[in-house]
C-alpha cells in the first residue's frame, strides 16, 4: 500500500512526480507486476486517522489500483477501522489522489486546519 504525498519539500509547492504519473505507478514499475500496488489513504492526516473520524463522520478513503483483490483487502482494513472505504478506479487515478493530497495539505495553514481536517464524500 502506498500511502505517500510525492510533493517538493523544498518549496511545498507543488508535486515531484512526472505529470503523467504518480508515485504509485512509479512504485509499481520498480517493484515489478508481481506486486499489487494500491495507493489508499492519500488524503488521510494522522490527527483525524487516530479516531478515524472527523467531526462526527467517519473518514473516507480513497483507494486506488488495478488489482481488484488487493484493493478488497485494503478496504477491509479501512473497514476494520471504522472507517469507509471507495474504490476509485485504477492505478492511474493515483495521480488525482496525490494532487487531491498536496491541495489538502496546502490548504492548511491558509484556513488554519491544524492538520485536523478530512476529505468527505457526500451522497
């Protein structure tokens, strides 16, 4: 499972991937096909993940990859957690998933979040 936020720490301000890539697939072309790579709790703070809540709700979790079995057992463990797992399609929508993650990291000290804040999926 890759849990990583790929984004410049020398100016957080912006990603260190390829555009047209994402730390997940370059994991999974390191790693090889043999491995299933899912990336899954991307938009996630520790703060919030401790209780996995955020103001009463549980958390969301996106999860991506293109192994269908190892994305069920991701969710499961989300599941165990009380939390809620979505399956947001491959591998490749890791790219939006990273970007949704440096947005919410940046968005913090603007809004004054204190690395408490969630990204919520609503019916």
């Amino acid at each position: 499972m890759d849990i990583c936020n790929p984004i410049d720490a020398s100016t957080m301000d912006g990603r260190v991937t390829p555009p047209d890539s994402s730390a997940a697939e370059e994991i999974q072309q390191v790693v090889g096909t043999d491995v299933k790579v899912v990336k899954a709790f991307t938009t996630t703070f520790a703060g919030p993940l401790t209780t996995g809540a955020g103001h009463d709700f549980p958390l969301d979790v996106l999860i991506a990859g293109d192994d269908s079995a190892a994305k069920d057992k991701i969710a499961e463990f989300v599941r165990s957690g009380a939390m809620r797992p979505f399956d947001v399609g491959p591998l490749r929508r890791a790219r939006e998933l990273e970007a949704m993650g440096f947005l919410h990291i940046a968005i913090q000290q603007p809004l004054e979040l204190n690395w408490q804040s969630a990204i919520k999926i609503l019916p």
